[in-house]
C-alpha cells in the first residue's frame, strides 16, 4: 500500500452520472495516492452510496478542487477486538487524472515530512 497521509477536509459524494441534488458531505482523515480514509462509516442509504461515486475535495492549502470517481471499500474497525467489525470507510479512486495523482502525492510528501 502506498503511503497516507493525515488530512482533515470534508469531502462531497455523489452518483457517478446523478442528479446534482443527490449528494452527501463525509469528513476524511487520510489520504494515499489509491484512496482516501473517512473518519466514519458510510451509510447503507442512500442506496447509490454502494455504487460507482463522484468525488470533490480540496487538498489542505490548495483553492484547486480535486475531482475524481470512486468506489467505497470496506475497512476493518477495532481490529484484534471484541468489537471488531468492517465498515465502507474507504473511498477507492478510480480515473484519478495523472495530474491530481501528482498533487496528492506532493501533499502526501510534505505532510510526512513535517514533525
């Protein structure tokens, strides 16, 4: 897996082709070159939440909104635990423009590299 980094920026989830009214606003806490990490669990509705999503979300410092597609996956929860559960708290991108690959992982580098 590549590396993450911590980011905390709300993001806005919509159809992949939907109606732009049907949208929802998730808060996420990290970020690699391949997703990024939400600070909770997606729903199970809106029943679109389970397919193909657009994504808009602004890198920390940069007024240039990303834009991508992405799929949830799910991420093991209070792992080695009682409580350990899997929850769709991964956005996966898919058609991440080599661009925006570029800039995520310049914020990723810099990130990492403060103390």
């Amino acid at each position: 897996m590549p590396p993450a980094a911590p980011i905390n920026v709300p993001v806005e989830l919509s159809p992949a082709g939907g109606v732009a009214d049907d949208r929802v606003f998730r808060l996420a806490r990290a970020i690699s070159t391949e997703r990024l990490l939400l600070a909770a669990g997606l729903p199970d509705e809106p029943a679109w939440l389970a397919g193909r999503l657009e994504l808009l979300f602004h890198l920390p410092g940069d007024p240039t909104a990303l834009r991508c597609g992405a799929r949830a996956g799910e991420v093991v929860v209070d792992e080695a635990t009682e409580r350990e559960h899997a929850e769709r708290r991964a956005l996966l991108f898919a058609d991440l423009a080599p661009e925006a690959a570029e800039r995520i992982g310049r914020y990723i580098e810099a990130r990492l590299e403060q103390p």
